[in-house]
C-alpha cells in the first residue's frame, strides 16, 4: 500500500469515529460548529476523511464534543499498515 493511500485510510478511520462521537453526544453539525469555531464544512472533511486536523484541532473539536482528545484517536486501526515513513 502506497503511503498516500496508508494515510487515507487513517484519515477516514478518524472521521469515522469522529462521527460516531459527534452523533453518540447527539450533536448536529451546526451544534459543533458553534462550540469549536469551525464552519460546518471544515468539520465535514474531517468526518469523511479528507480533511488532515492538526493537534489543535483535535483538541478544539474534542472541547466542543465535551470529550479527553485521546477519544478521538481511539479506533482500531492496524498501524503496522500505515507506516507513513515508506
């Protein structure tokens, strides 16, 4: 697997969960918007995969979803997959 396509399949791991979070704390988008600053359609990369969050993104979104960061990287994902240094 080509490095591009390592880290797009972490990114998409993220947003999946991410949205999975979102919708377990029974927010909208518009709901998180408004807590972490973002417009709805830099949240929505991020859900889908497509957007690349720094730290201080991660932990503005985990602020607005009223959550520790660590929650947001808490996926399963082999790891041993995505060497990005390859």
């Amino acid at each position: 697997m080509a490095k591009e396509e390592r880290l797009k399949a972490y990114k998409k791991a993220f947003g999946e969960n991410l949205k999975k979070i979102r919708a377990e704390k029974l927010k909208t988008l518009s709901k998180v918007d408004s807590t972490t600053k973002f417009d709805s359609s830099n949240y929505h990369k991020y859900e889908i995969g497509t957007g690349n969050p720094t730290l201080e993104t991660i932990v503005s979104i985990a602020t607005g979803l009223g959550i520790h960061p660590k929650e947001l990287l808490d996926f399963d994902f082999d790891l041993k997959k995505i060497d990005i240094h390859k």
